[in-house]
C-alpha cells in the first residue's frame, strides 16, 4: 500500500519539479543567505570509491512487495524498473511464479508489456486462481482496481475513480474486493510525501480514507465507511460480514497516533463500533479463524509505517485486550494466524530479523527463524507473506552483504527464487553486530568498514543515528539514496547504533527516552563509540555525525552537547521542539513521548532542544531538508542554521525544492551523499 502511494507522489512530484534546488550556505559569514539555482555537488573523477558506490546503490535491481497464493503453490512479486540512469523510475512490474519450478516467472500487467506504469498492491484470491492489483494503465498516476488470471491473461479494469486507492482485499468467498479509497485527494497520503504548498485562508481541511467494496460480478463500487472516518487498516472477518478497522476521527496523516480498533459493518449500512481505545499506537489487525478474537500490534510508535510493539488480542465484542507476549525482549513487527489459532508473527531481535510463534492460549513463544539480515514482504520492518496452511512464505530477503532476491518455502528453509542482482557486490566493506553496556541496557548497532581495508591504518568513523525513533537499523541492503553506505565505500568506518528508544529489545527497552530525548539514548551511541573504538582501527581524532529525521535531531543535540565530532550533517532534524510543535503536520505523536503538550509543559521540550544549548557549539555542521518537509519542517533546519551562522561556527544550508521528509528525485538523492561525503572529506581527510 505504502509503496503504491510513493510511487504516486513521485509520478506527481517528477511532473510539477524541474530538478531544480534552491539552497543557501553561509561560511563563517555574516551576509544574509541568498536564494539561487548553484551548481550541483561536484562530481567525483570516474572510477573513485564515491562513484563506485553510488553506481552499486543504484545497481540494485529492487522488489517493493511479494505475496504467496492462499495454497502456497504460486508466488507473486513487484519489481521496480529501473530508468537509463539507473535509478527506479516510479513505474513496477509484476511477476508470479511456481514456487518449486524452475519455469521462468510469467509477467502479469493492466498495460502493453512494452509500456512501464506503476502496478502493484497485490492480493491473492481466496482460490488462488487471480491477482487483484492497482495499475496506472489508462491514466499515469492514477490508479485503479484489476484483476488478472495468476496463469496470465488481459487484464480486467474494475473501478474508474478519481483519487488515491490503496490496499485491495479479497473477500473470503472470492465475491468482492474491499480497498481504501481517498477521493480527490492532491497528493499521496502519510507525512513522509511532500506537502502540498498553501495559500490563503489556512483552514483544516481533510481527504478522508473510506473503506470500499467492489463488486466483481457488476462492477459497482460502495463506500461502507463513515465520512468523517479515516481508516488505516483493516482485516475481513472469516465470514465475510465485518471488518476490523483501525480508524480515527479527522486528519489521516496526523490522527493515526490516536486511531482506535473498530468493527464495522460489511453491509448496506455499514454501521461501524469502537471496541478498543488504545493507550498507545495499535496496527495489523488481524481477525481469528474462528471470528471470536482480533490480534494487533500495540506499543509505542513514531512513524505510521514503522510499527512495533507487543501483540495483543481482544475479543470482537470488545472488552479488555490481553498481552499476549508480555517481557518480550523483542519488537513485533507484523502477525497473521495460523489454522490451528496461534499467531506467526515477525520481529525485531537485537538488530536481527526474526519470525516467531506465539499461541494466545498458554502465552508459549517459540522462536521459527533468526538472521542477521531483513526479510519483509514489502512492508516496513520483520514481515513475511504466509500462505493459508500457516507454514509456508514468500519473503523478499537482503542484507549488507546481499542484494534482496525473492525467496519462498517453509519458514526459514526458503529456495531462492529470483537472481535479479546476482551480479550486484558491496561496494564497503564488512558489516559486524557490535554489542555493548551502558546505564544498565544492552545496546546492539552495527559497523560497517571501509572498503579496501588496511588494518595497518587508523580510520575515521561516522556515526550514523537512525530516524524514528521507533525504528531498528537492521543488515539490509540500502536503498539508492543511502548516504550511510556511501560513507562506508567513500573510505569510513560507519557505526549505526540501536539506542534505547529503537525496536529490538523489548517495549521497555522502546519506552526507555520517553521524556528524555538527547539523553540516555545519546549516551548509549556515545558508548558505542567507544566501543567501535576498541575493536577497529578507527581514528578517535576523527569522528563525524550524522542522521536523519531523528537522527537530524540527535546530530543537532550531539554538537550541542560534545566537541567530540569534527564534522556533522543535520539532514531534516529537529533544532527547537517548542516551535517545532506548531510548525510540523503531526504533532499527536509528540505526547506519548513528552506527556504534555508543549503549552501544558513547556520545559520539558526546552530541555531537549538543541537551541538551548547553540551556544556550545563548534562543529562545523551541514544541514539538509526539503522544502515541503511536513514531518520535520524546513524552519527548523533554518533556525539551527541561522544560529549557527550568527555564532560564527562553519555551516551551510541546503534546501531541496518540492521535496518531502522522503526525497524521491534520484537526482536530488545522488546529491545529498556528494554534498554529506564532500563536507566530511573537507573536515575529516
């Protein structure tokens, strides 16, 4: 669903952009900033270790989703083409195969095969005979429903809408296709995309996503949701007749943090209940075979894509909600049931992907599967696609050291079944799990070498600081505008570190920088870099921050708080949380992790601000942001600078235009690593 929607906001954001930035830098200088067209980063000579590694991020041919059929025979995936540049194009292609046969893998598709559009979104039937996808066809950038025989075939166009779909769902008796459907809607759903520009009278105004069927057999289209209710989820019942749903009341983007658990109708009233207030954040819903339970995720979460916490059941009348993993010294990332009522579901382990087992009746957890690599089926964290006898997976696997390639089989005895980037070799070096202690907590991250390593020659390091913070770093394989791995095959150590705040080690663990941002969790990378110091011939004179989201954050606390660094990048950070709560679109996330809000407790934002510390600093500092950022908002990339600037310490600013808290444009993402390993080669060589 996530992906189908980046594609549309980046088929949007490539028609209305000129590739164009506008920036403003400043160099131990007091003249205002000046907005213009520069030059781009300049380009590294051919054949140096920069080059290779951007041309090997963007050699990677990638899958953004796979689903196995209910019988577990057949595996469906989504490839995403590649342009001449050889970056993804915002189009995808389709594909099913037999799971045991070496056939080659046939191409499914709403358009001509000679014509690349953005097809994905897959669903199985219940038969395991057809595949509902969305597809941009007719009109690019707006996709609609089809559905297409899994042996091939022309494909059969169901709705004509206008607007965002998302999330096609067959029903158990193979009649109807539920989906999300946003009509009207300007932009692509979730803060992450670029916000739309607003003028004028500012009012909140809110494209709501409605649960919908579709009828295969005529055509018609029924939206059965309230108006006034934006649905993030959903799971049919068994039977056919309800729906579970996570939904919230008013601003998608926003009320996800306070979204609560419903049933609601499949029929023509389409009455819909509240059954679950969560204190926290809750999502994958999932209904028992039997229709007497709904397990879900439930924990603290920062981001509407990166879910973790514990699992959870409720009865589907409601009542209380049962912990059913309770201590679970790892983050759950997804869940499905299996036939016999006990729950498959994948996980965060240590920095580890994991699949495991629980059964809700006696609380048992069994481990399945553990690697230190990522396997997904296309969503954000441990997932997999499970077949319906509860067994059998597809899942798209990939580390630092391996490209990602389809797999399928039994839980953790998958055959491989693509070879996509069989040619495709890291262009860094290795990548170690590094444990450490501090205050108390176990604290895993990993470290990648420099390529080409000489262990007779110290190193310098960058710490890289994940976004979130309710993420993980995993071993997975980066994607094209990864400017951590470029580090690594620009010649540095990269440590990324899972301080207390990450999934991996237990809700406790998650809960841990509640009311403490910059704090405990700083110090638990400052130990790591101690550690990253002990077991590798890394220079302690030479070290460099940097990160993204949060991570911008926590490099802008960093220098406030330590000369340590002698170079930092602040991509999309956050300098001020008093203004930033004003400024940013989703500003319900910020009280489960300072519980008040910002005029209610006013010191507890000052006192992680890294505004007021500005005047300890000295590192010379690169901020980077996008300038339709509604996540972590250009201003506060603006502020830090200006401060910065007026101390007199070494800065530049860099504002991408029409950019989201994601960047989509390859262009734009080639140069933000030539301008991050520009200004850490300037400093740290």
């Amino acid at each position: 669903m996530r992906f189908l929607k980046w594609i549309v906001s980046a088929i949007f954001t490539f028609s209305i952009c000129n590739s164009c930035l506008l920036f403003a830098q400043e160099k131990r200088s007091t003249k205002p900033a000046v907005k213009a067209r520069p030059k781009a980063a300049a380009k590294p000579k051919t054949g140096s270790p920069l080059d290779s590694v951007i041309d090997t991020l963007n050699a990677a041919h990638p899958f953004e989703q796979t689903a196995i059929a209910p019988n577990g025979k057949k595996v469906a995936w989504v490839e995403t083409l590649v342009g001449k540049d050889g970056a993804p194009d915002g189009h995808a292609a389709i594909y099913v195969a037999d799971r045991e046969s070496s056939a080659a893998p046939r191409r499914v598709t709403a358009a001509a095969l000679n014509v690349a559009r953005a097809e994905g979104s897959l669903d199985w039937s219940p038969d395991s005979q057809r595949i509902a996808f969305l597809s941009d066809a007719v009109k690019p950038g707006q996709l609609q429903l089809y559905v297409v025989s899994a042996s091939g075939g022309p494909a059969k166009k169901l709705t004509s809408r206008k607007g965002l779909l998302a999330t096609p769902r067959w029903s158990p008796d193979g009649k109807t296709i539920a989906l999300l459907s946003t009509e009207n809607a300007t932009r692509a759903a979730g803060p992450l995309v670029a916000e739309t520009p607003e003028t004028g009278e500012i009012q909140d105004t809110f494209f709501e996503q409605r649960l919908a069927l579709v009828d295969l057999d005529t055509g018609g289209f029924r939206q059965i949701s309230p108006a006034d209710m934006y649905v993030y989820e959903y799971d049919w019942s068994p039977d056919g007749t309800r729906f579970a749903v996570i939904a919230a009341d008013g601003n998608g983007d926003n009320n996800w943090y306070v979204a609560n658990l419903y049933i609601l109708d499949a029929g023509p009233k389409g009455l819909m209940k509240s059954i679950y207030k969560p204190p926290l954040q809750i999502a994958n819903p999932a209904w028992s075979p039997d229709g007497q339970k709904i397990a879900f995720v439930a924990g603290l979460m920062s981001d509407e894509p990166s879910v973790g916490g514990d699992l959870y059941t409720i009865a589907a009348t409601g009542g209380e909600a049962t912990n059913v993993t309770p201590e679970m010294k790892a983050t759950a990332n997804w869940l499905a049931w299996t036939p016999e009522g006990k729950i498959v579901f994948g996980e965060t382990v240590d920095g580890d992907s994991g699949v495991a087992m629980v059964d809700p009746a006696n609380g048992r957890n069994d481990s399945l599967w553990r690697g230190q690599e990522q396997v997904s089926s296309g969503l954000w964290g441990t997932n997999i696609s499970l077949a319906r006898d509860g067994k059998t997976s597809a899942v798209i696997r990939s580390s630092l050291t391996d490209p990602p390639e389809i797999w399928a089989g039994p839980i953790g005895y998958w055959r491989q079944l693509t070879h996509r980037n069989a040619a495709v070799k890291p262009a860094w070096g290795e990548a170690k799990s590094l444990h450490w202690k501090n205050d108390g907590y176990n604290v895993q991250g990993w470290l990648t070498y420099p390529g080409d390593l000489d262990p007779a020659k110290k190193y310098p390091l960058i710490v890289v600081v994940h976004g979130g913070p309710g993420a993980a770093v995993q071993s997975r394989w980066p994607d094209s505008g990864s400017f951590a791995m470029a580090l690594a095959g620009a010649g540095y150590f990269v440590l990324q570190g899972n301080p207390r705040g990450s999934f991996g080690q237990g809700e406790t663990f998650t809960q841990a920088n509640v009311r403490d941002f910059g704090y405990g969790d700083f110090r638990d990378i400052l130990a790591g870099v101690d550690e990253a110091l002990r077991v590798a011939p890394i220079d302690p004179s030479r070290l460099g921050l940097t990160g993204w989201s949060y991570g911008g954050f926590m490099t802008m606390w960093g220098v406030t708080q330590t000369n340590r660094f002698k170079a930092a990048m602040a991509g999309a950070g956050i300098a001020n949380w008093l203004s930033y709560y004003g400024e940013n679109k989703i500003d319900q996330w910020m009280i489960p992790f300072f519980g008040k809000s910002v005029y209610d407790d006013p010191e507890i934002y000052r006192k992680s601000s890294p505004i007021t510390f500005i005047k300890n600093v000295k590192t010379p500092t690169l901020v980077i942001v996008g300038d339709s950022d509604g996540e972590c908002p250009t201003p506060q990339s603006y502020e830090f600078w200006h401060a910065l600037k007026t101390l007199g310490v070494e800065t530049q600013l860099v504002v991408y235009e029409h950019e989201g808290h994601l960047f989509v444009s390859p262009e734009h993402q080639r140069d933000r690593i030539r301008r991050t390993v520009a200004w850490f080669d300037s400093h740290l060589r």
